[in-house]
C-alpha cells in the first residue's frame, strides 16, 4: 500500500463517481455467522440476556462484550462540508460515509455516519449526549465556526469518551508535522520561524495553538479584514482569544503587512496572495497554501518562490490530509480507553508522522503518503503511549 510520491493529476468522470456512490459506500454485516438455532440463541435470545445482565453488573463489559470500544460516531450538522459550505445535513451523508471507509481501511474501526437536522448548539449537544453509549468515541464533522468550539468543549466536559473535532484537530495535527519538517529540509528551528496563518475559523485556532504547544514563538493571524491585533475592534471572543497569544511584534495592517519578512504562510481560507505579497516575505519561504480545490497560492507562482510548498491537494507534492491523523488517533485512544484526547496525545500523533516522514526526507516529502500503511500503527502507538504516560 505505501505509495512515495503523489499521484498523477487524475480526472474523474461524473458517471463514474455517481456509480461509486450508488446505493452508499457501507454496509453492516456480521462478525460472527448464524448457520443453526444454536449460533442464533447464542447471538440473540434467550444468550444475550445474560450479557446484558453482566453489563448491569459490570458496565466495563461493555467494551470487551460489545462493539462499543471499536466504533467511532461520525457526526456533522451539514453546516461546514469541505469547501461548499453549508449545505445540510443529507448531503454531507456521502462525506460521513468516505470517511467511515477511512476509518475502516486504514484503523480497522467501524465508523458509523450520522446526519443531524438541527444546527441548534443545545440540540446538538444533547443529541449526541443521548446516543453516546453505542459507541466509543466521537468524531465531529463539518460543524462551522464558532458553534463547533462550544460542541466539542462541552461534550469533552460532558462525556467520558474521547472527542474530537477533526477539522480543527486532524488538519493542526498533520500542519505541525509538516511544518517540523520542512524546517528540518530548510535547516531551521521552529522557534525562528516567523508564521503567518491565514483564516481563523476552526482549523486556524486549532493550528495556531498546537503551533504553539509545538514551539513556535511568533504566530500572526489574519481574517478577511486582515491581522488580528490588539487595536482591532468588533472582535469576537474567538478572535480576542487569538490575539492574547500572538502577533508578538504588533503588526497592525493589512496581508502584505504580516507577510513581510515572514518565513512561513499557512493557508486555510480562500483569500489569493499575490506575487507582490510572496516578494516581500523571507527568502525561500514556507508555503502551505491548504484551500482545496483552489490553493491561495497559484502552484507555479508558490514553486518560483518557496523553499518548500504544499497544499490540500492529492495532485501535488506534500499533500496536507487529515487521514493521515484521525484514524490513528482514533485507534490508539480506543486501545487504551482513554477518556479524553489530550494536547499531549495530539503532539504525540504529530510527531509520529513527521517522523515517519523524515526517514525519506526531502523538500517534496515533508510528511508520509496518504496510503502509507505505515502511519497509522505508528500514530496508535504514539497516542496510546501519551494517555498512559
């Protein structure tokens, strides 16, 4: 399955992916044949009563004795579906099945995709309080900014299964591993670099913090108005939050103001940097330009002027994909029953696949393949051993 390099550009034809997806992408099917009314008594009545009666009386059971303990919830409101938005929850079903089938190709986990039709916070929360007990943990999907912070705080708080969004977490996650590598490509250390990351919806807040937590020391933010500073007014608490922990040098102003001088961009938005704004960073800088399928930074333009470039894209080099994080973190969490999915679980899964990477190192391979059967196991084992640390 490891595969080095990216793929070739692929064009998919529109009969081809509807077929793909006729009839959905799962099915349900037993662990355990049912040949003969013994294997049925065994699976149902009168046997399973006395599973259940254990349960009662040992509620641990019900991770060794049911599915429970290998089953993630893929849940999302429809309101934030890769790059077209707000689009409800039907049609973000065929999103919840791909990543379901990822769970299971690359984690072995059974991944169950839930549709919720409400976008009400409250209603979300007690939701997915109510159906908890079917399954071991919880991935949230596609959930805009800012309710998606105020979800998954509250059902960490509320629940005692590991939670997590992974459009913060997931994307944060494989940005910090590829970021220690290209400044191991580049000679550099993380603590040096002057960072500027575009967008501060959820994945930017959750980058921006695992930077941090990663070493990195000057981080400054922009928004569509441009850079979050303490002199910005109409902020929400969000935004004001960021603030209190970057743009250590005061930088006040627009795009081009941020990026001068800067070393490395982070792309999670849609604004387009020019060529003027990639003339005035630092020499050879770090590009990750992440919209999908649009990068903010032409390829071209972004390989004219960076030292080391990726995007969200499977066609380029240093492919930014989340399925190189969740279906580990998944696992390993799973594998020790952990409650929570820590800050130190998630550095640890980072630095697991910057690793793996580094063992082939170069400036078009900054973190592993997305079909590298290595990662996974190797993310497991790192987030088992945080949680037991």
């Amino acid at each position: 399955m490891f595969r080095r390099s990216a793929p070739k550009f692929m064009v998919l034809p529109m009969d081809e992916i509807l077929s793909a997806h006729a009839g959905g992408k799962l099915s349900v099917q037993s662990a355990r044949p049912i040949n003969n009314f013994r294997d049925m008594s065994l699976a149902y009545t009168p046997g399973v009563a006395q599973v259940c009666r254990a349960i009662v009386d040992t509620p641990e059971l019900a991770r060794t004795h049911t599915g429970n303990a290998n089953t993630v919830a893929i849940i999302s409101d429809g309101t934030a579906v890769l790059g077209l938005g707000n689009i409800g929850a039907k049609a973000a079903l065929p999103v919840l099945e791909g990543k379901a089938q990822l769970f299971n190709a690359f984690g072995g986990l059974n991944g169950v995709p839930i549709a919720l039709n409400t976008t009400d916070t409250e209603e979300i929360i007690a939701t997915i309080k109510a159906m908890a007990p079917s399954f071991g943990a919880i991935n949230l999907e596609d959930i805009s900014a800012p309710r998606c912070f105020e979800i998954e705080r509250r059902l960490e708080d509320e629940l005692d299964i590991p939670v997590m969004h992974d459009d913060q977490h997931g994307t944060a996650i494989v940005i910090t591993a590829a970021l220690r590598n290209a400044a191991r490509v580049l000679n550099r250390e993380l603590s040096d670099l002057r960072v500027v990351v575009s967008g501060a919806g959820a994945a930017g807040v959750a980058t921006v913090k695992m930077l941090l937590d990663a070493g990195v020391t000057d981080i400054v933010v922009l928004d569509s108005r441009g850079v979050l500073s303490e002199s910005r007014q109409g902020l929400n608490e969000i935004k004001r939050n960021l603030v209190k922990v970057t743009n250590p040098r005061g930088v006040e102003g627009l795009p081009i103001d941020a990026l001068s001088g800067a070393d490395v961009f982070i792309g999670l938005s849609r604004g387009k940097v020019s060529e003027k704004e990639l003339q005035v960073m630092a020499g050879k800088p770090i590009l990750f330009s992440l919209a999908n399928p649009d990068p903010e930074i032409d390829q071209e333009l972004a390989l004219r002027y960076g030292g080391v470039v990726a995007t969200g894209r499977s066609d380029y080099p240093n492919q930014i994909n989340n399925v190189l994080a969740f279906p580990g973190i998944f696992k390993g969490a799973l594998m020790v029953g952990a409650t929570h999915i820590t800050d130190e679980m998630k550095l640890a899964a980072s630095k697991a696949i910057a690793d793996i990477a580094a063992q082939d190192l170069d400036a078009e391979h900054i973190v592993p393949s997305a079909l590298d059967d290595r990662v996974c196991p190797a993310v497991a084992y790192a987030v088992a051993d945080a949680w037991t640390s």
